[in-house]
C-alpha cells in the first residue's frame, strides 16, 4: 500500500504496475489452497518485489542517497541476523555476543588493510578466520553454562572486547612514522573494488544517454556488494540448514537429550555452530567496516546486539528467508525514524496543535469518536 501511494506521486510505468498486481496475488494467499511452506515463500517474494518497488520509487523522485543507505543496511542487518540464526535459530544457544564476532571481524579486517597493506581478499578470508576462533574459543569455556548464564556471559564479552578495542593501542590505525594515533579506532580503511567501479562509471557516461551517476553512486555501488554478500550469505546458510548436518542441528534444538541418546557430541556440534556463525559475524564486521570507512568502538555498542535480535525475531526463528524480511522490515522503520528525528520539533509542535484543536470542542465529530474510544478501551 505504500508504494502504491507513493507511486501516486511519481514517474509509474507499466512495469512497476504489474508489480503491484504481483504483490498484491502473492500476498493474499492462503494456507486453505497452497501448502504453507509454499504460501510462506510466496509472501516472502512478495515482500521482496515491494521492496524493490519501494527503491524505483525513491530513485524515481530523486532520493537516490536514501535508497543507498536502506540497501546497505538491509545487507549488514541480514548478514548480521545469518549469524545469529545458525546459533540462535539452528542450535537454540542464546547467543547474545554476535555484537563481539563483529567487532573482532571488523578490528582485524581494518588493521590488516590499513597497518599492514594485506590485500583485501586476504583480510577478508583472515577477519572471518579470526571471528571463527574467537567464536569457538569461547564456546568451548562458557556453553557448558546454562542458557539464561551463557546469555549473560556472551554480552558481557562482547563489551569487553569493545573496551579493549578501545584501550589497545595496536588496535588503532593508520601509522605514521611507525607511531599508533592516540584516538582509538582505525581511519581511512580501504574501498572494495575500487578499479571495478570506476570501470563501470566510465562505461555509463560513455554508453548511455542519460546521466547515471546521480543514481550509480560509491554508496549505491556498495549496497550492490552486499545485496551480493546477502545471496552468498543466503546459499551458504540455506545449504548448511538442508544437509544432515543441519537436521543434526534441529534435533539439537528441539531436544538435545534425544540427540544426545544416539551417540551425538552435543559440545562438540554447538561449538562448530558457534564458530561458523563467528565466520558469517566477521563478514559483517567486514561489510561495516566498509561502510564507515572507519571504526571506533563506539560503533559497536550493547543496542547493537538487540537491533540483531530484533532482525532476527521479526523474521522467525530459523527462517533464512525471514531474515531478509526481517531486515528490510527494520532497515525501513529505522530510516524512518531517523528521518523524522530531524524534525521531530516540527512534527511534535503539530501534533500538539492538532490535539489542543480536538480539546477545544473545534472538531466535536472527531472528539466524541475518541471519547467513545476512551470509553470502550479500544485504544486509549
């Protein structure tokens, strides 16, 4: 509905219309006619073509830098919510670090890249290597905890970490003359694919009409990386989910003690869940690093982990095709607010107007309609 609306007042084309016929078939079905596995995808895909469509509409009425930073986010909160669903949603192991796999993927990628000039692939493979150790490292001395105790412990190493981040000098880039700067964090942490894009701006000014690179922007071009991150995230997930070593996995969850009776190793499956979720949570780290183009440890805060879970519980739990809702679901509503932040002072003072209208007996039809309300409980 709010794209249709939006597109009410922007460029439609017969393209985006069918679209919206798509949706609208894709969405209104039912569990009585299809099985539910199916109907579930079918209101996935619907979701995702509304998303898009929702991208052509910001593109169309000129909020290009919008749409940018909503394709970005979206990959991040879902490469992010990948993680915690192969530990969380697979296994059951309340994982409430992911937030410190991040910070450890994104400190080591950062420092390789800008300390020591490792080539990006290389940093890359090592700041998901890096995040897998420390992930396993700590599952092996803490998962023995009861689940509510290893919550506690996780978000607490995750703090941790954040204060050694902050503290640790070798943590901090770039170096001049062998020296480390004195404000923590890593500057100037190298672009991806930095001579593809070029390539790929020079061959649109030369081989189309109109101008592209109001749209075909450095942002725009890194949410395309990781809209690439969040497929591969995807395969890989969905591959490891449907292999019997992901119905090891979901019999783990569902109940570990009948697991546990035909000769499974319940430590040692948790601890290979917890490091590989360590990979993907590094990635992330990765990809955040690209888009700041700096970190401090004020990036990685404790809220940061229930952003995840809140991806991760608006998508369902073990859901990979949940996540992407999930994660456009929460990138949206969080742009929004952030959006209406810069003028919260305006909307709120109207808001007042609005109501102190209504208490002057100005608009009686509307005040006895809230009356009634109040009385009934309805929503007051």
């Amino acid at each position: 509905l709010l794209v249709a609306i939006l597109t009410i007042f922007a460029p439609s084309t017969i393209a985006i219309n069918l679209e919206f016929v798509i949706v609208i078939i894709l969405l209104i079905q039912n569990g009585h006619d299809y099985d539910e596995k199916y109907v579930n995808s079918m209101k996935t895909y619907g979701v995702l073509i509304s998303f898009f469509s929702l991208l052509v509409v910001f593109f169309s009425v000129g909020y290009n830098s919008l749409a940018a930073e909503v394709m970005i986010f979206v990959s991040f909160w879902a490469i992010a919510a990948y993680s915690l669903n192969l530990s969380t949603g697979m296994v059951g192991v309340l994982n409430f670090g992911v937030i410190a796999q991040i910070i450890v993927g994104a400190v080591t990628y950062a420092v390789l890249t800008v300390n020591h000039d490792v080539p990006i692939l290389l940093a890359i493979f090592a700041a998901m290597l890096a995040s897998a150790l420390f992930s396993g490292i700590i599952a092996i001395t803490t998962l023995r905890l009861r689940d509510d105790y290893f919550a506690i412990v996780s978000i607490t190493l995750g703090e941790i970490f954040r204060q050694i981040a902050k503290t640790e000098v070798s943590l901090r880039g770039p170096t001049i003359n062998g020296e480390y700067p004195s404000t923590a964090g890593v500057l100037n942490i190298p672009f991806p694919l930095v001579k593809q894009y070029r390539w790929l701006i020079r061959y649109f000014d030369q081989q189309v009409d109109y101008d592209l690179a109001a749209i075909f922007t450095q942002r725009f071009f890194l949410g395309l990386i990781g809209f690439s991150l969040v497929i591969i995230t995807y395969y890989l997930v969905t591959k490891i989910v449907y292999s019997p070593y992901g119905r090891v996995l979901k019999s783990i969850r569902e109940d570990d003690l009948v697991t546990s009776t035909y000769g499974k190793n319940l430590l040692r499956y948790k601890v290979e869940v917890m490091a590989i979720s360590g990979a993907f949570a590094g990635l992330a780290g990765v990809y955040i690093s690209w888009i700041f183009t700096s970190i401090f440890p004020e990036n990685f805060l404790p809220t940061n982990t229930f952003f995840i879970w809140t991806v991760f519980i608006i998508g369902g739990r073990g859901s990979n095709k949940g996540i992407i809702v999930g994660a456009i679901g929460f990138t949206l509503l969080r742009q929004m607010s952030l959006s209406f932040s810069d003028q919260d002072t305006f909307f709120i003072e109207k808001l007042n107007d609005f109501i102190h209208w209504i208490n002057q007996d100005n608009a009686p039809g509307v005040h006895n309609l809230l009356e009634t309300a109040r009385q009934n409980a309805c929503i007051f």
